[in-house]
C-alpha cells in the first residue's frame, strides 16, 4: 500500500489515502510510461509541408520545342523544375508520424504513470477545495501553500467549476479532469495536485473495472 498525503487550502496537512500499487500496475515500468509518452507526442505531430513534385503540377507535356538543331539546351516540358511555376526537383512528402498501441496497454501505461508520481512523492491530494467565485489570487494562494509552484498539473472531476477556472491564468498550471490523466501530461508536471473525492472516485473506477474482468 502507498500513503498520499491529503492537504487542505492552507496546505495542512490533514491525513492520508491508502491505495494498493497493484490497481496502478504493481510497480513502476519505465519502458512501458516511455512508449505511451513517444506514442502521444508523435500523435500530436503535424506534417502539412507537402510540395509538389514534377507529376503533380498541372500543365502540358508537350515538348517545348524539338530537341535537336536550335542551338538551345535540351528541354521537355514546361513542368521542370528549373521553370518558374514548374514541380520541385525532390518534392517533400508529407509523413503520418501516428503510432498505434492497444487499449489496454495504454490504460496500464497511464496508471502506471500515476503510481510512479505516488512512488516519488509526487501526488498532493486536496480536502475543502470550495471557491465562491473564480479568483486567481485565491488558487494561486492554495498552489503556494502547497509548495507545487514549479510545474503542476490539477486534477479534478469538473474542470468547469470555479476553482478550476481559476488556474486557468497561472503560468506552469495546467488543469484537466482526473478521467483524462495520461502519461504524458503526468510527464511533463512535476507535480499532481487532485481533489481527494475526484481521486478516490477514481481508484474506485479502477478497482470495479479490475473486478468485473
């Protein structure tokens, strides 16, 4: 079992959460969190710097004039690339750079993300995250009391509600709902910061999941 601490605004803390390591993968796997984070970045890659070749231009193939007995160089049709308007001599292609990986590899990849940030000490849990209305001041008191300014992703059930429009004008916070963690936002924060009720819902999903299979 792994404890995580539970804090409230102030950043007190007020007790822990017990979770078993074996509904986030039993142990850490770096080659698999490793494969899900290429996988992600690569389906995020664009290749829209497609040009067009000598084949592709739209124009005549007739020769331009014969090929012997005017003195001129020898010359095909208007579309070679050393004409104005004509296709490029080594035309680039564009390249679908998208990696495929089974569903249930990536669930796993994903969770086991999150049991290395519990491992590291990593995950700050919340208790009492209630704002009256959307104040940045007010969230960016709670980040500072609970020492996660560097980098820090937010978790929560509803990214809507007021507190988690808050976050939205503080640099290096980044806000998501817990159903969507994957291991490449896990990443790329050195912190997660989750609503206690919004984590254990999830854990939960996790453990009925398991359960039903």
């Amino acid at each position: 079992m792994i404890a995580i601490s539970v804090y409230d605004a102030a950043g007190k803390e007020t007790g822990k959460v017990q979770i078993d390591e074996a509904l986030l993968g039993g142990e850490v796997r770096p080659e698999l969190i490793k494969q899900a984070y290429v996988r992600y970045h690569a389906n995020m890659r664009s290749d829209n710097n497609t040009t067009l070749s000598r084949g592709m231009v739209e124009g005549s193939t007739r020769k331009l004039y014969k090929q012997k007995g005017t003195g001129n160089a020898r010359r095909g049709d208007k579309k070679a690339n050393i004409l104005r308007g004509g296709g490029h001599g080594k035309a680039k292609v564009s390249h679908d750079w998208r990696q495929d990986m089974p569903r249930k590899q990536r669930q796993l990849a994903n969770r086991n993300a999150l049991l290395a940030k519990a491992v590291d000490g990593e995950i700050k849990l919340i208790d009492g995250l209630k704002f009256e209305k959307p104040s940045t001041k007010q969230f960016q008191g709670v980040i500072e009391a609970l020492q996660v300014g560097k980098s820090c992703l937010f978790a929560m059930q509803d990214t809507r509600t007021d507190a988690g429009t808050s976050a939205r004008n503080i640099d290096n916070i980044s806000v998501t709902q817990i159903d969507r963690l994957n291991a490449f936002d896990l990443l790329n924060h050195r912190y997660l910061v989750v609503e206690k009720q919004a984590f254990q819902a999830y854990i939960d999903r996790i453990a009925a999941s398991r359960n039903a299979n």
